[in-house]
C-alpha cells in the first residue's frame, strides 16, 4: 500500500486560498493575518515555492518561500512552514524541508535560509538535530509582539537558520544519519538557577553553552517574569557571542535541560 502522503507544488488561486486559510489554523491566526494569497501566486510563478502536504486529498501542512538577497547571494527564504498539530510527530514537518530542499537545489539555489523562536526547544532540535542548520545571526524583535499558541506576548526575538543544501552535514542528515552527540561545554552563557538567570560573559574559549525552556510557551504564561529575564539574558549573550565568531551547530538535552551548543569556527567551514 502506498504511502498517503504526498508533497505537492502549488500555482493557482484556490489552492493558495486553501493553503493560507490552513496557515491561519496552523498557528490559531485570524485568517487575515495569514499569507496573502495574491503575492503567494505571484512568487509562486517568479522564482519561488508554495509547497504543502496532503494526506490523500487532504491539505495538512503548507509552506511557502520565495526569493531574497542577503549577505551578498541569492537565498530561498522560507518565510513559513507548519503542520496542523494531530499530524506533527510523524515526519511530516521534515518531509516538507526535504522536497523543499530538492526543489531549490533543481532551481539553482544554494542556501535555504528562515527565522524560529530560540526559545522553543522543538524548533531548535528539529532544525540543527533533523535538518543540519547552523545558526550565528540574532534578530531582535522580527515581526512585532504575538500572542498565539506559540508566542506568550514578548518581542518576537528570531535566530536566522542557515541551510546549506549541498554540504555534507545536511546529507548526512537528509539519509537519516543520527548527528554524534556534542559533549556539553563547561562554560555556560546563560543558565537558569532557580527564578534566576545567571549569565557569564564571553571569553577566549572555543566552546560555550546557553540553556533554554524545555517549554518557553509555558513559562511565558505561568512566569512572565522569568521568560523576560531569560529572553533578555539570551539576546545579550548570543548577540555578543556571534559578534566574536561563534555559530550554533548543536542542540542538546540534557537532564530534562535543554542547551544550544556553540563553536568559535567561520560559518563557510560548516
């Protein structure tokens, strides 16, 4: 029996409509928040990518990218991607990056770049453990305040993921190859002790952590005063550690604990 989930490309108008109203389901938007159909069929037809799974004829996951210039080359950037919540865990998320990415490197792009929250712990093992991005760009307050599912009202802080299509690592991960476990550095950047965020400022090291909530979503509406603290705390160390030439290549749980893992190398030798 065949699998009955598919992955498909689309151009028209009512397959769009469809595809931005299960956006605004996706992320418990007011549909007119979600993506504007009219310049999803324009990029769709000039150079980007409407790409959305189906279970048999059901649309279940949707996402869309389109051209940008950035850092001196032409990127896709994908501006969304997401799954409705009683298919996540299966794959499905990952499937659409894996045709996301043979579509792009067919169109002569090189390099698939997005935002995500730093502190969502399932963001973050999903695109540096699943997919093999690496991560040395903070984005202070990208989109505004949100208030959904996802975002408990604090600035919309982002790290800019770097996919690059080609290398070895991101192969390794597309044929499912299990990513070696980094060990955890002894010098933490930002850690929680109690209600307190402790930071530590960058030295000459060549490796650091910074912890993360197992549940950012969470602690936003059950300690608001915490979550500020520690998104605060990781904005200031993670802005000064990319400054220095450290990049995010790892993510790791630890003690029920989470902590992106930092390198001090040049991104180009990922």
């Amino acid at each position: 029996m065949s699998d009955p989930i598919s992955y498909r490309i689309l151009t028209e108008n009512a397959d769009l409509e469809q595809a931005s109203r299960l956006e605004a389901v996706i992320w418990g938007w007011d549909v007119q928040f979600a993506s504007p159909t009219n310049v999803m069929r324009v990029s769709a037809l000039k150079g980007g990518l409407v790409l959305c799974a189906y279970d048999r004829d059901a649309m279940i996951g949707m996402s869309w990218a389109f051209p940008a210039y950035t850092d001196g080359q032409w990127v896709l950037w994908s501006h969304v991607a997401g799954v409705l919540p009683e298919y996540r865990g299966q794959g499905i998320g990952a499937g659409i990056k894996w045709a996301q990415r043979e579509w792009a490197l067919m169109h002569g792009y090189r390099e698939i770049r997005w935002t995500f929250d730093p502190m969502q712990a399932g963001n973050a093992n999903f695109n540096l453990r699943v997919l093999g991005v690496s991560i040395n760009k903070y984005l202070v307050d990208m989109y505004g305040t949100y208030d959904d599912a996802l975002n408990p009202g604090l600035p919309t802080d982002r790290f800019e993921a770097r996919w690059d299509l080609a290398s070895d690592r991101v192969e390794r991960a597309r044929q499912g190859a299990s990513p070696a476990v980094s060990a955890l550095p002894d010098t933490v950047l930002v850690r929680l002790d109690g209600d307190e965020v402790v930071t530590r400022a960058t030295g000459s090291q060549a490796a650091a952590c910074v912890e993360i909530p197992a549940s950012f979503s969470t602690l936003g509406r059950e300690n608001r005063g915490v979550a500020e603290r520690w998104q605060t705390a990781l904005r200031t160390q993670l802005t000064d550690a990319f400054e220095r030439g450290f990049v995010i290549d790892d993510f790791l749980r630890h003690e029920d604990r989470c902590w992106y893992v930092l390198k001090r190398r040049a991104l180009s030798s990922l």
